[in-house]
C-alpha cells in the first residue's frame, strides 16, 4: 500500500502545480481579465451590501463593453448581514469577503477576492471528488487529472469567477454537491458499522442549499435535489439519533422553502421573463401570433409587439411596454406559467422547434461581453483566449443540434444502466451511477428552461449550467472508455501470460527426461 501511495503522491503534487499555473495565468496574469456587466449585477450589489463607486454611478460604460472589479462597501448595521439570508448564496460568500475588509479597514471590495473564493471551493471539490473515486491505477489517475484539468479549468469557466454573475457559483456549488456525495459513497460503508453518518449528510445539505440557492433558474432542480436527499435520509434513518432526524427534516423544509422565496422576492425579474417567454417566445416567427394568444386565453391585440423582448428602450414598442399599467392589466395579470406550459402541452410542434433553436445555441461558455477593463484598453476586447482549447472545440466542432444532445445523452444512460445491472452486489459503483443520473437529470431539466421561461432572450448564457453538466459527462465518459480499453488491455495480456504458462507446461511435458 505504501508503494502504491509513493507512486501515485507525485501525480498529486503535479495536479497541484499544473492547478496553480492554470488559475494563475487565466485569471491573475495581467492584463487580469474578468466579464462586463450586462445589467446583472445591481441586483447582486442590492442583496450584497455593495455600491458602485463615484466614477461609475451614471456612466454607461460599466455595461457591455468594460469589467468593473471595485465596489464600495455599503455602512450597514450589525444586523444587516442576517437580512441576507434570504438573498442568492453568492451574498453569503461577498458577505463574508466584506466582513474581511471591514475587520482590516478596507471598504472596497475587489471581484478578485471573490474569484479567489471560488476557486478555493472549485479547486477543493475536485480534489474530494479525485481522491475519494478511489483511482488507484497511475495510468488511470493521470488520465482522470489530465481530462479535468482540461475540461473544468478552462478558462471561459474561469473568467466569469472574477465578475458578480451567478453563474460561477452555480458550478462551484454543484461540483461541491458532486463532491459531498462522492465522500459520503466512500465511506458509506464504514459509516454504517461506527454510525458517523450524520457529518457526512449534513455536508451534502449544505452543498444542496447553496447550489439552489445559487441563482434563480436552479429551480428546476429542486424535485432532483429533494428525492436524492429524500432517499439518502431513508436509508440512514436507523442510523441518526431523534434530533439528528428532526434536525435534518428541518432543514430539508428550509431546502423546499429557500428557492422559492427568491423566486417571490424577485417578482420583477419574474416579470421580464414571462414577458420574454410570450411575446420573444411563443409570438416570435409565429405564423398566426393573435390565434396563438387566443390558445392562452389572452388578448389577441397583444400580437402588435410580437418579437419584442424586455429589455428595449420604450420608444420600440407599439403598444404594450413591459411594467407599463396596460401591459399589467392584459398581459401579467391573465398569463401564468400553468397557461405556459399548457399552451407547450397542446402545441407540442412548437416545443420540439423551440428545443431545435435551444439546441443550436448549446455549448457557449464564451460571450460576446467586454473582458478588460476601460484602463487597459479603449477598444472593447470581447475574445478571450486563455487556456480554452476545450470550450473553443466544443463550440466549434461539436453538432449544435438536438439529435447529437439525444444521442450522447441516451448512450451514457443505457451504457450505465448496464453498468448499474452488472455490479447490482458493488453498492459503491450502484452509488456513483445513481449519483450520475441525478446530475444529467438537473442538466436535462436545464435544457427546455431558457426557451420555454426566456423565449429566444440571452439562450447561449442560460444554458451554462446544462453546458457544465454535459462536460461533467463528457469528463466521466472519456474516463469510463480509457477503463474499458485498459481492462480489456490487461485481460488480454493476462490471456496470453496465461497461456505462455500453459503451452510451457506442455512442452515440459511432451519433453522427455534425460
């Protein structure tokens, strides 16, 4: 064993090195890059205790085209950090950045210390999930680091840590999901004969609440997140003690309860979204947009800003301006998103359409938004180009279409429920698998969500968590092929040792003695 371990200790080493290098020339080589506000971040700001600076308050520059890394500290009371609560979890960590600074007398808050944050939670969740998959083989380590390397620390994942977006903390948090769970597996067993059981769920719940709470469009994968808590509390139930229970039913109602407030507390958001879905959506390159709005039970008059999205200045629409008190009374107060996904239900043509527009616009991490600040470059720099031969080839060499997404998705399901079939008796391997199928789960659930709630309206960025998963499948599919070619390797070197033995025997036999 301790062989193994000195074989194996420097390819941890080299991980860590190669980690260190990686982050260190995407993110804080100079010029340090980051992504430019596209109107995402004042809300961020509100729920955060952070201000814009005097020089940015009224300068449109801070949009589009330029990063903007400083933000003042708000004053606030000793009491304002608990308002938090119940604001996205990206509050919770600026929060306790911003404690940080205040203790050692500075107020301004620098998105580098955020991205540092996250790359903490990143880079750890991937070291729980290498060590505890228990890879014991150096050739199959190396090609498992080599692969995650790659994939996960590309730098059009990297690039949006150094920004307010939530969608770095949507990854960070689900790759802490993953690795929570994949330490609960390794040690399941243990846990059941010393009944240590309840660190280990507790720290699958924290991961689960900071995942859902990491950003609003995570609400699909509340009914995921739910049953797979639901199931592993199940299965441990003779193991924790009556307040160890009723502390995690507890929390598993807090769970329920969390995202749904945010969605509550963000009503206006809500607001332009369902405007989206409608007339950016459903009314958009539709052959008869006002009997589509008869289908709804709505005003057929709503069919003159067909096309339209929420976001344009109000001299652009003919009649029905988002917030406007008109709108409000023919449009907000009558739709829903029961008549949504009715409408969806009953015009199933137009949902597989709107999957095909969904499906072309997969695999972007990159964005079209400024990477530099003002101060670097008065021409807005929109490529970036750092450590992203992974993102640039899924973007440009995969098939953006839905036949390829359905292909790739059903292999991976029947390849592992053969898997699953196969080692029925290996509880750890069944784990995994299970534990597989619920994150391409939150990924599919992912996939219809920008169409269907957002129209045609910033798709490519609202399908960066579907992104993230696929490339999680990607990741366990290269490595689950490289171990059938080394076990299928092996046996047959092992056939042939096996019978070099045999036919020497025979000769020795066939041999006579002198």
């Amino acid at each position: 064993m301790k062989s193994g371990e000195n074989i194996i200790r420097p390819l941890w080493v080299t991980f860590g090195l190669l980690t260190l290098v990686i982050i260190a020339y995407v993110l804080f080589q100079y010029p340090q890059p980051g992504v430019a506000d596209q109107g995402d971040f004042d809300r961020v700001m509100f729920v955060s205790g952070l201000e814009l600076k005097a020089e940015y308050i009224n300068n449109p520059n801070r949009f589009l085209d330029y990063t903007v890394t400083n933000y003042k500290i708000s004053e606030v009371s000793l009491l304002s950090p608990l308002s938090r609560l119940k604001a996205t979890s990206i509050s919770y960590v600026i929060t306790l950045i911003t404690l940080l600074c205040k203790t050692f007398g500075q107020d301004t808050f620098k998105t580098g210390y955020l991205a540092i944050a996250y790359i903490l939670m990143y880079v750890f969740a991937m070291f729980v999930i290498i060590k505890y998959l228990n890879i014991d083989n150096k050739l199959r380590l190396t090609f498992f680091m080599s692969v995650a390397l790659l994939v996960f620390l590309d730098g059009n994942y990297l690039v949006w840590f150094n920004s307010l977006y939530g969608e770095p903390m949507m990854i960070t948090t689900l790759m802490l999901y993953i690795a929570a769970w994949v330490y609960y597996i390794h040690h399941r067993n243990v846990l059941k004969s010393e009944e240590k059981v309840f660190s280990k769920i507790m720290f699958v719940y924290l991961a689960a609440f900071l995942f859902l709470g990491s950003k609003m469009q995570v609400l699909s994968a509340l009914p995921v997140i739910l049953f797979m808590l639901g199931r592993l509390f199940w299965e441990n139930r003779h193991l924790l003690k009556p307040y160890q229970a009723g502390l995690l039913c507890l929390l598993y109602f807090i769970l329920i309860a969390y995202p749904l407030g945010l969605n509550l507390v963000n009503k206006d958001i809500s607001k332009d979204t369902q405007y989206d879905s409608v007339f950016y959506g459903i009314l958009k390159d539709a052959s008869n947009p006002a009997q589509d709005l008869i289908d709804m039970g709505l005003n057929p008059d709503l069919a003159v800003d067909a096309g339209k999205h929420s976001f344009l200045e109000k001299g652009e629409y003919i009649k029905y301006v988002p917030h406007s008190q008109i709108t409000q009374e023919e449009f907000y107060s009558k739709m829903s998103n029961a008549k949504l996904v009715k409408f969806y239900l009953t015009h199933p043509s137009r949902l597989l359409e709107g999957m095909k527009y969904t499906a072309s616009q997969a695999f972007f991490t990159s964005s079209f938004l400024g990477k530099y600040s003002r101060e670097y470059s008065e021409t807005p720099v929109r490529e970036f180009n750092r450590f992203t031969l992974w993102s640039s080839f899924r973007e440009h060499q995969l098939p953006k279409n839905l036949f390829f997404l359905v292909v790739i998705f059903a292999a991976v399901l029947i390849t592992s429920l053969i898997t699953f079939v196969k080692n029925k008796g290996l509880s750890e391997i069944t784990a995994r698998i299970q534990l597989l199928w619920g994150i391409m789960l939150i990924g599919l659930l992912q996939f219809p969500m920008p169409f269907v709630g957002n129209g045609q309206a910033d798709t490519s960025k609202q399908l960066y968590l579907f992104n993230f998963v696929f490339d999680v499948i990607v990741v366990v599919s290269f490595c689950w092929c490289l171990n059938q070619l080394l076990d299928f390797s092996y046996s047959k070197k092992s056939l042939e040792k096996s019978q070099g033995n045999i036919d020497f025997r025979q000769s020795r036999q066939l041999t006579p003695n002198k």
